[in-house]
C-alpha cells in the first residue's frame, strides 16, 4: 500500500511539475506548431522528463539528471515555439530551476516549523505526504504566476541582439550551481542556487523589456519610413491629377490654336505648333499607364526620380484596374522596393545603373494575384533572414525598406524571396488579392525563403 501512494505522489509530481514548466514556456514564447502535433511533442517531452526523473539517480549521479531535464526543456521550446536559441536556452534552465527549488525548501520549511530532522520527516507519513504535495502545487503555482504576469514578445525568434552573450552567462551560473550541489552536496549551494534562481527571473524580465524597447524603437522607425514613404506617394498622386487637370484646361486652349490655323489654311504654322507642342508635352506623358491611379502615380513619380539620378528604369505592366487590394499597401511596397533598387544602383558605373520592375495581376488565379518582381544590380551584399545587412554609420535607422513590405506582405500571406546572386539583387512576391489576416504573428499560410550569399 505504501509504494502504491508512493507511486501515486511520484506521479502527481511529474504532472504539476510539467504542468508549471508548460505555463513558464507559454509566458515567453508563441507555439510554432499547434493541434495534435504540438502534443504529441509536449507527450514525448513528458515520457523523457519521466524517464530521467525516476532514473536511478543519487548523489552527484543526479546532476545528469538536471542536464538532460534542461536538455529535454531546450529541445521542447525549439521544436514547439518560435524561439532564438539564446532565450530558449535561458528559459529552459529557468524552467527547470524553478521547478525543482521548492523540492528542497518546502523540506526545509517543515522541518524548522516542527523540529524534525529529514529522516524524522520522511518516516512521519502523513505529514511528508502533504508536504510532497505541497511543494509540487507549489512549483505548478510558480508557473502559474508567470504566465499569468508575463506575455510573449510579439516575435521571438527575431535576430539576436547584441546582449546574447550576456543574457547565456546566467542560465550557464545556474547549472555551475546545479553542478556544487551535486558534487559538493553542501546546503549553502541550495542557497546559491535559489538567489540565482531569483536572478534569472529578473535578468530574463530585463531581456525582455530591453526587447520590447528595441522593438519598439524600431517600429517607430519603420512607422516613420511608412510615413515618408506615403506622403511621397500621396504628393506623386497629386502631382499627377493636378497635372491631369491643367492638361485637360490646355487641351481645348490648343485645339482651338489649331482650329483656328487649320480654318486660315496656315497649314504650315499649324504643324509647326504640333512641333513644339510635343516637344513641350514630353514630360507630362505617362511613363507607365496600369489604369489604377495611385500605383500609376507612384510608378511614374519613381520613373521620373530615376532619369533626374540618370537611372534606366524598366517597367513591365498589364492592367490593374480590378486590382482590390489596399491601395496604401501596395504603394507602400512598390515605393520602398524601387526606393532600394534606387538607392543601391546610384554608387554603380553609369552602365550598370538600371532597374527591372514587373507588376502583373493575374485575374484567373484563386484566389487572383498581384506577381511583384524587382531586379537591380549592386554592390555584393549579404541577405540574412530577409534583411540586407547594412554598412550604414546606424544600423538602427536603416534597413526597414524590406522590413516594411515583409510586414505588409506577411498579413496577407504572401510568398516572397529575396536575395542576391551574380551581381544583381532580386525580390519577388506572389501577392494573393484578398483582405489582410488579423494578428500580429506571420501568417501561417506565408513561405519565404531567403538564400544567404
């Protein structure tokens, strides 16, 4: 009877500790896979904690037993949420920690509070069963708290920033502890091992709020890039109906001109105002012509600025006028991938200062789609998670060109590549024409890929 409930603890243990460093694991990160997949791994992750739990550990054998539980947590949080190695690695030690503290004191609680020595606690039955399941609540409690005070990052498996290496010293402290007391099975490593504990839960909620900074800092950034971007667009859009208008004022003013020389049989003074009509018009005629007014003025605002900066800018286009999607999206797109095409030409020998831009609906598709192909020359450059690593004096203030169309193009599901190979720089999306998908996280249905150069 008595290894039956012995058994049955044991069991309940291995719950409300899983159970806690779940919760723990859910505060940090978003779930990479959902459904049945996600709990046949979560399913696997327990049987592995199970075996390594009631393996026949003792002594300084059991710190084998805490590195493979972190092993087992790091290799859960890789699998199951979106996670960089760095915080996966820090909160899977954390986890662990945390977990296994109220172990020993809650054993320490109950013997100051009644005079018992362990043995003496062990064998008093009763009262070491309440307080068994009192420190595994306990530890279930801890995680529950976590959860409860604590909310993913929007993005965790963004690019590491520049304290990674900081941020690993503290789980690496916690397992020298973990390795102390084991080895040197001295109660002040306990002590240790819980201030570090205590440490490791503040410098994680510090990462964390230096993240959520960053992160917010560069979205001010990209916001303003956003606004420059379609104020741009907004005055090009302008321009154009504004020029549209006084063409259209000139038009009969000039009709009548010819009228009047063609009635007076001047037929000679009439072509020779043609002449010089045209010459005059040249400038006013539209570069490109999609039969949609916003992406029409922005394509010819950015084929002007091209010929002023001596930039052979190529368009290939066929009718949008049944595109549906939102037309501040897709200038801002188009905008900031011609902007960079631009940009990254103007360094180049005259020879090499061209960009090739397709823009083509294709109305029989299901759902109809928008193909958005942007070729340049340039420079070599290096493509890491769909971002050019810049060369610039702040890397912080470049760079949101490419990160402003993946976000647009990401709420859409759009599949999109871009990287850089013999000399020329390309971007591609295949841009489903439907509503934007709700939600801060990517889209499930979007795939990229980003080769390396």
């Amino acid at each position: 009877m008595l290894e039956v409930w012995s058994i049955l603890l044991s069991f309940f243990n291995s719950v409300t500790s899983a159970v806690g460093m779940v919760l723990i694991f859910e505060s940090f990160f978003h779930r990479r896979c959902r459904g049945k997949r996600f709990w046949e791994i979560l399913l696997l992750w327990y049987f592995c904690n199970v075996c390594l739990q009631f393996g026949p550990w003792s002594g300084q054998t059991a710190l084998v037993m805490s590195v493979g539980s972190c092993l087992v947590n790091f290799a859960l949080i890789l699998a199951s949420y979106r996670a960089r190695w760095d915080r996966a690695f820090f909160v899977a030690v954390t986890a662990y920690a945390l977990g296994s503290a109220p172990n020993y004191w809650m054993d320490r609680i109950a013997m100051v509070l009644f005079g018992l020595t362990y043995d003496e606690l062990v064998w008093n039955i009763p009262l070491y069963s309440a307080v068994f399941v009192a420190r595994s609540l306990v530890g279930m409690i801890l995680g529950w708290l976590i959860w409860r005070l604590h909310k993913p990052l929007p993005c965790g498996d963004g690019a590491p920033r520049v304290w990674v290496p900081l941020a690993t010293v503290f789980p690496l402290m916690t397992l020298v502890a973990f390795y102390g007391l084991y080895y040197r099975s001295e109660s002040r490593w306990q002590s240790t091992l819980l201030v570090l504990e205590i440490v490791d839960v503040a410098a994680l909620l510090l990462f964390d709020r230096l993240e959520r900074s960053a992160m917010d800092r560069e979205a001010l950034v990209a916001a303003r890039e956003r606004a420059r971007v379609q104020d741009e667009n907004l005055q090009a859009l302008s321009q154009a109906y504004a020029t549209q208008r006084k063409l259209t004022h000139d038009f009969r003013a000039c009709l009548a001109t010819l009228s009047g020389l063609l009635e007076q049989g001047d037929v000679a003074q009439a072509q020779s105002y043609l002449e010089e009509l045209k010459i005059r018009q040249t400038e006013r005629i539209l570069l490109v012509n999609t039969h949609n007014a916003a992406i029409d003025a922005v394509l010819n605002q950015k084929g002007y600025a091209a010929q002023k900066r001596g930039l052979d800018l190529r368009f290939r286009v066929n009718d949008l006028s049944a595109l549906g999607l939102n037309a501040v999206d897709v200038t801002l797109v188009l905008g900031n991938l011609l902007d960079n095409a631009m940009e990254a030409c103007g360094p180049l020998p005259e020879r090499d200062r061209w960009v090739e831009a397709k823009i083509l609906y294709h109305a029989q598709g299901d759902p109809p789609c928008l193909s958005v192909s942007v070729v340049n020359p340039s420079r070599p450059v290096t493509v890491e998670d769909g971002q050019i690593a810049t060369t610039k004096a702040d890397p912080l203030l470049h760079g949101f060109g490419l990160q402003n169309v993946r976000d647009i193009l990401d709420r859409y599901g759009a599949e999109y590549t871009c990287f850089y190979e013999g000399g020329r720089f390309v971007f591609s999306a295949d841009w489903p024409d439907r509503p934007p998908e709700s939600g801060p996280e990517k889209s499930p249905r979007s795939r990229h890929r980003f080769p390396r150069s």
